[in-house]
C-alpha cells in the first residue's frame, strides 16, 4: 500500500480541519467575551460549516438541482442574510470582507443553476474559496479588534443610526 504524502492527508481532511479551525475561533470569541460582531460571525462561519455536516448526515449526499447544491445554496443564503446584516451595522471594516465573500459563493452557485455545461472546477472555486477569505478576514478581524480595544479602550460594537430617535430627535432646520 502506497504510504500517503501529509499534504495529501491534510488536502483529504481539510474539511474537517477547517471545521475544528472554525469552532476554535468561535469558542476563542465566546472565551475572551467579545463583542457581539466577532461572535456572530465566527458563530456564522462556525455554524455553516456544522449544518452542512448535519445536511450530509441526515441526507446521505447531496440534493442536486440544475447543477447545484440546493443544500449549500440555502446555508450560503442564510449566511449572507445574516452577515450582511451585521457587515452594515458593525462598527468594523472586516464584516464587509466576509459577507463580499458570501457574495462570490452565492454567485457560485447562480453561475451553476444558470448554465448546463459548466466547469465544475470552476464551481467548486466559487464555491469554497470564499471560505478562506472569510477565516483570513475573521481571525485578522479578532486580532485588529483586540489591539484596537488595547489602544483605545472599549467603543461601540455598532454603528449609530443616522435616524432620529427618542434621545436625539431631529432637528428642524430653519426655513424648511
């Protein structure tokens, strides 16, 4: 029997790897009390990766449709739903980088369902690359949060609204 080379171990396993990288980082966020941003994303990113174990258990493979996933589309749906939310009211650069990522996966997969012949090569990059710009853009995120909080102290987890509010009403400006 051929003995395998560890980076085809690693390449075979990446799934799992990225998983395992995905919860420590989660777990790291909830351990440090971060604020609420860097736990919901890395709870997000997490999460996608749970569900879709889940999704392949409880279904035994995949459900195919014109092409694509539907599995994967819909968890990479949810995910953009839910980063793109906080990527607009985070007081953070880094949330953009993750949910412009998203954005690359779900047009992966509206490449696939548009197309008959497509490459899958194509797909698959589409697909899980978006993944590896996210935990770069997380764990860089984590990093610039804590030293940012080091330098300057707390602030703001999210971005004022510009609307006006109970506290602040607005003003009227004269002549208007």
């Amino acid at each position: 029997m051929p003995e395998h080379s560890w980076l085809e171990i690693l390449w075979f396993h990446k799934d799992k790897i990225q998983l395992a990288v995905y919860a420590l980082l989660f777990l790291y966020c909830l351990a440090r009390r971060m604020p609420a941003p860097e736990c919901v994303l890395s709870g997000a990113l997490f999460g996608m990766g749970a569900i879709d174990k889940l999704h392949h258990l409880a279904i035994g493979g995949s459900i195919i449709w014109r092409h694509a996933n539907v599995g994967h589309l819909c968890i990479d749906a949810l995910a953009m739903a839910g980063m793109y939310i906080v990527a607009l009211h985070a007081n953070r650069i880094y949330p953009l980088w993750i949910a412009g990522a998203q954005i690359i996966a779900m047009f992966g997969h509206f490449y696939r369902l548009a197309l008959e012949e497509i490459n899958t090569f194509a797909y698959d990059a589409m697909a899980v690359t978006p993944s590896y710009i996210q935990f770069v853009a997380m764990l860089l995120g984590v990093v610039c949060h804590m030293s940012r909080r080091t330098r300057l102290g707390k602030y703001p987890s999210w971005r004022r609204s510009s609307l006006p509010t109970l506290e602040t009403p607005a003003r009227i400006l004269p002549g208007a």
